[in-house]
C-alpha cells in the first residue's frame, strides 16, 4: 500500500468536492458538445438535454457497477 503524497494534500479535499461540481460539468460539456454540430440555441439545446441524460445515465451506470463490484 502506498502511502498518501503529502499529509496536507490528503486532508485539504473534502469527501463529495467532486460530486458537487458533477452538475455543471456535465452541463457545461452538453452544451458544448451540443453547440459543435448545431447553429442556433434551440437544436443545441434540445441535443444538450438528450446527451446530457445519456452522460448521466452512463455515469450512474459506471457507479452501479462500481458499487457492485466492491460488495462482492
């Protein structure tokens, strides 16, 4: 086991820091995504809701089986 970089580095970050930006960053890549294939607001919209679901089902997906896997 290897021990952590630094006793500071390892206590300075908060349990659930990552979970709390989760919401925006897949916002932000949705609509940035979005806003490469399509010109106006109302298309780019529409497309970053529908992939923005789909990255958030992917990644509740990823946690699902994650969580298995460390109860077996």
């Amino acid at each position: 086991m290897l021990p952590p970089l630094h006793p500071a580095l390892s206590a300075s970050v908060p349990d659930g820091i990552y979970l709390r930006d989760l919401p925006l960053l897949l916002l932000l890549i949705s609509l940035v995504y979005s806003a490469t294939r399509f010109d106006r607001w109302g298309p780019i919209l529409r497309e970053a809701f529908r992939w923005g679901l789909r990255l958030a089902a992917f990644l509740v997906a990823i946690g699902v089986v994650l969580y298995l896997v460390n109860r077996l």
